[in-house]
C-alpha cells in the first residue's frame, strides 16, 4: 500500500535494532529525507527526484512506526528516534549525511544534529523550530496546537484518526495547508495515500506515540535529560524554511530558534505555503534545498 511506483528503488534497512523501509533515488552525498505528520516517505517524491537530478543520493524514510517501517510498542522518545536515524546513516554505508527534516523528521534532525553529531553535514528543517522552541512555544499557545492535547488520551485519537478510512486525516491536511494547494490537482492524490497509509495496522498508535512522549516526558527525568542533551548550537549549518500561512507552527517559534543554530545558517520564508512546504512548494523547496546542499557540500 505504501511502496508507491516511481522512479526509485524501495527497500529495508536494519538500523537501531529495527527495519526501516526507504525509498532511494540518485548517487553521490547522502541526503536523508525524515517526513512529519500525518505523513509517509511519499510527502518527499518531488525532493527524492529533485535531489538525484542534482548529483545527490536522496533516501526517504519511513520512521519509526510508520509506512512499511517496523512499529515496535517502544522507542518513541526523542533518544531513541536520534539514534535511529544515526543508525540508518551507517546502514546505508556512508560516514555522514545531509538531513533534511518536515515537522516531526525536522524535530528529530535538530536532535540527531545534537546527539549524533559525527554523522551531520548539514540541516535542513521545513515548519520544525528546534525542540526546546517547541517545548515553549506550546506552553505559550496551547490553542495553535490543541491537537496535541487531544492526542494525549488514550485509545480513543487512535479510533478517531482511523475511523471512515482516516477521515480526520484528510481534515487536518487541509487545515494546516494553504488554500493553493488545497485546489491543486495533486491534492486529492495527497488526501488519498495518507489516507491509506495511516489505516496501516499500528500506524495511528505509534505515529501518537511521538506527541504523547514530547508532552508527558516534561516532567519526568528522561525529558529534562533530553533537554539539557539537545540545548547546544548545531556544529553544522541549519536551513530553515517556513510557510507563511503554517497555522500549528508559528514564525516566530521557528525565527526564535536563533540560538540553536550553526554557522552560515538561513532561513527562508515562503509566502502563502502552509504546514507543507515541501508539498505545496514542491519546485521552490527543492530548489532551496538544492542550492544550501551545493553550499555546504
């Protein structure tokens, strides 16, 4: 269901004690593509082909939990989905690689970026403020964000984003897209394969594992270990690129990330692009992706 046709190639990958499935396009430096919610590696196939055209090995992933990836009852802490992806790097034979993050993979970059760092040459993050900006930015907007609330209950945000054939996922895509993309002859596809990807048995359950962990780990010793691990600016340059029009992530919780960044970092702002920059900007976003690689290469 998820290991769409295209021009690359789908296989798995044993990193971190689990089985990752990627989807791999192109040659040269390491590029590894980390997608958000409610997504899969799919949200990435204008980048994956964008990438390979530039010279560059493109791999996207499945996380932990999602797609066609293993969906083990543990490990959806912020440690342990760094150390995946560190693991992954080396799975896939290469000492280091680029890492470029949407929302959730962005939050796991920044932290694979602190943890991890030998295996980073560079960051690039769409609609992902670094963890800690996260961490306050929601206490400061519970409201922007009142879905990480309801994903706090147990059972019942798993029925709710699985009932009607993932109903609720094709709301909040649209909700947190801007109205361009929304009317786009793509869209409908988009709504479609995640739709189908989040009923994936173990999907909606892991994929909430994610929020339920970044929220209830603030008052236990693992999450204040987690904190003090991440609070260090990036040895690496960052990219940071928002929509204007992100209504769950705000601008000045990603500009506010300022302190957490390497040198010759960048941020760029995309106007009348939502939650999905990389989809609903699919040319420009590989285009700035493209030339901050060439940059930092």
């Amino acid at each position: 269901m998820v290991r769409v046709a295209g021009p690359w190639t789908h296989r798995d990958v044993s990193a971190n004690g689990i089985r990752l499935h990627v989807a791999e396009l192109g040659e040269g430096p390491l590029v590894l593509l980390l997608h958000g919610f409610p997504e899969f590696w799919w949200s990435w196939r204008h980048q994956l082909t964008a990438l390979a055209e530039a010279g560059y090995r493109a791999v996207a992933v499945d996380l932990r939990g999602y797609g066609d990836s293993d969906k083990p009852p543990r490990g959806y802490d912020g440690f342990t989905l760094a150390g995946d992806i560190a693991g992954l790097v080396k799975a896939l034979g290469a000492q280091r690689a680029h890492l470029v993050g949407h929302a959730w993979g962005g939050s796991i970059a920044w932290t694979v970026g602190a943890l991890h760092p030998r295996v980073v040459s560079s960051i690039s993050v769409l609609s992902a403020p670094h963890p800690l900006m996260t961490r306050r930015a929601f206490r400061r907007h519970p409201r922007t964000n009142s879905h990480v609330l309801r994903f706090q209950l147990p059972i019942h945000p798993e029925r709710w984003l699985t009932g009607e054939n993932g109903l609720q996922v094709a709301k909040l895509l649209s909700a947190w897209s801007g109205p361009k993309w929304r009317s786009a002859p793509e869209f409908d596809e988009v709504i479609r394969r995640c739709r189908q990807a989040m009923t994936v048995p173990g999907v909606a359950h892991s994929s909430l594992e994610y929020y339920r962990w970044a929220v209830r780990s603030q008052i236990r010793s693992d999450g204040r270990r987690f904190a003090e691990a991440v609070d260090k600016p990036m040895q690496v340059p960052v990219l940071q690129i928002h929509g204007s029009l992100d209504p769950i992530v705000l601008e000045s919780a990603a500009r506010d990330s300022l302190p957490w960044l390497g040198p010759e970092s960048e941020f760029r702002y995309l106007p009348e692009v939502g939650h999905f920059p990389n989809q609903e900007a699919s040319h420009t976003t590989s285009r700035l992706i493209t030339e901050f690689l060439q940059k930092t290469s």
